[in-house]
C-alpha cells in the first residue's frame, strides 16, 4: 500500500473530546500526520489527528474519531495514516 503509513502507537485514555494514544515509535517525518484522518486495518477512517504534543521522542496523539468509537486499552491497535 503506497503512501500508508502504520503508526506505532499505544492507547492511554479519553480526554472530554478526544481519544490519546503514545507513539512507540516517532520520526520527524510522521509530523505530517497531523490533521489527516486516521484508518484501522480494514482501512475505515476511525477519525483525524487533532495534535500531537508532548516529547519529542515518544509524542502523545489526540485523535478525535468518528462516532464515538471505544479502545481498549489491552487491545492491539493497528491505525495508519495516508501520508502523501
């Protein structure tokens, strides 16, 4: 798959909006996930990243989903993102 890019992340909760993952893994590069819309394996969009914030090296994501979607926290995420 072109341009998708698997994000390494883990969830840790909700805030009043929005759902926060911790990436495992970051580079540079993935900043440019910012504002896009987030997919999950079966390349459904499950919601867009609002902010990523945080350290540098293992930033937290804020996602805000599609429908009031529920994680579980045990759960094993896989979430991409289209990078172009």
């Amino acid at each position: 798959m072109k341009n998708w890019t698997k994000l390494d992340l883990f969830y840790i909760g909700q805030s009043k909006k929005h759902q926060i993952f911790r990436a495992k893994k970051w580079s540079r590069d993935l900043e440019k996930i910012l504002k896009k819309p987030i997919y999950d394996e079966n390349y459904d969009q499950i919601g867009q990243v609002k902010d990523i914030f945080g350290p540098i090296e293992r930033p937290f994501i804020s996602i805000k989903t599609i429908s009031n979607q529920e994680f579980d926290s045990n759960a094993i995420l896989n979430l991409y993102a289209k990078i172009t």
